[in-house]
C-alpha cells in the first residue's frame, strides 16, 4: 500500500507587518497562533487528504491538523515544533482526542530543517513571507512530482499557485485565502 505524507507548517510573527500576499523582509518571532478549525478543515479538503496520507504539520502548535487529519481521514499524522511547549499542547490534544501513538506521532525540531521532508506528497503550510522564501528551494529541490503544497495566507515568493481560495471565517477580521501548488516533473 503506497503512503502518502502530508506536511503543514506554522510560523506566525509576533508582531506581523505583511498583509496576505505581502512578500515582508521584516525580521519576526516565532509565536503560537492557533489555527482556526475552519481553516485546518479548508486545508486537509484542499489537499484532498485520504486514509493512505501521512500528514506531517511542521509547526504543530496544538497538534490540531495531524489529529484531525488522523480522526477525519483515518491516515497517520506526524507534528513538528521547535517549542517543547507545544509538543505537550500536542501532546494533549491527542490524548483528548483519544489519537493513539500509532496514528499521530510528535517530534520537537525545526520547521526549517525536516530530515524526510522528501517523503512528503502534501505540505500544508501557515508561514509568514520570509519563512515561505526559506522553505521555497526545498519545495522545489526535495518534493517528488505530484506532491501538493497547501499555504494559508501567505505563498511562495516565486511559484504561481494552481487555484487560490478566498473565503471569510466568522470573528476574523479579514478574509482567509488558501494556495495550491502540485509540483511537477523534474525539468531535464
């Protein structure tokens, strides 16, 4: 049975200054900013996520996208974060859940620096610009073609998405918008 792997990515500023769509050089901290259900949902149909994908979140903050991929699809999920206190967020939103080890698995590391981000065939991503141009070159260097990419606000610097999605979520502010990208074959 082929396993498919999805991967999403949180990095929220502390203080943000770019707008959705914006490409900001600002320097930022990485802060916790839970993921609206709403959207985690948006982004898991998006990906079109089934039984056979592993779901990686790089950023798991609360662990709530690997957990309800694992729950809503029954595929396996696993969560990074560099914050140990998040991984015990995550920790208890599986436990909550009752998600076993077996379908969600939760490591402490860098978004940055996924050692089977290869593995991958669906990346979901919550990063602000210059998190976005950082992981851009890995998107295009380690990704098998096929592999779907799915980032929330922000995208990629220099890759034109295959659909973007606008919609608005109840109390927020301002509108969300979803990318989608599939990579494609290796040009020779």
């Amino acid at each position: 049975m082929r396993t498919a792997i999805v991967v999403a990515v949180l990095c929220l500023p502390f203080l943000a200054f770019a707008q959705p769509g914006q490409n900001a050089k600002e320097p930022c901290e990485i802060v916790y900013v839970p993921t609206e259900q709403v959207v985690v949902e948006k982004m898991l149909q998006m990906a079109q996520v089934n039984k056979n994908d592993i779901v990686f979140d790089l950023g798991c903050g609360d662990g709530r996208i690997v957990v309800t991929a694992a729950r809503k699809f029954g595929c396996q999920g696993i969560g990074i974060d560099i914050d140990p206190a998040r991984i015990k967020d995550s920790l208890a939103t599986m436990r909550k859940a009752g998600v076993t080890k077996q379908q969600v698995e939760i490591r402490q590391g860098d978004a940055l620096k996924v050692k089977d981000l290869e593995k991958a065939t669906v990346i979901m991503l919550y990063m602000l610009p210059q998190f976005m141009e950082k992981l851009e070159p890995q998107i295009k260097k380690r990704l098998k073609p096929g592999t779907r990419v799915v980032a929330h606000d922000y995208p990629f610097p220099n890759l034109d998405p295959d659909q973007i999605v606008e919609f608005a979520v109840k109390g927020s502010p301002r509108p969300k918008f979803l990318y989608l990208w599939t990579i494609r074959g290796k040009k020779k």
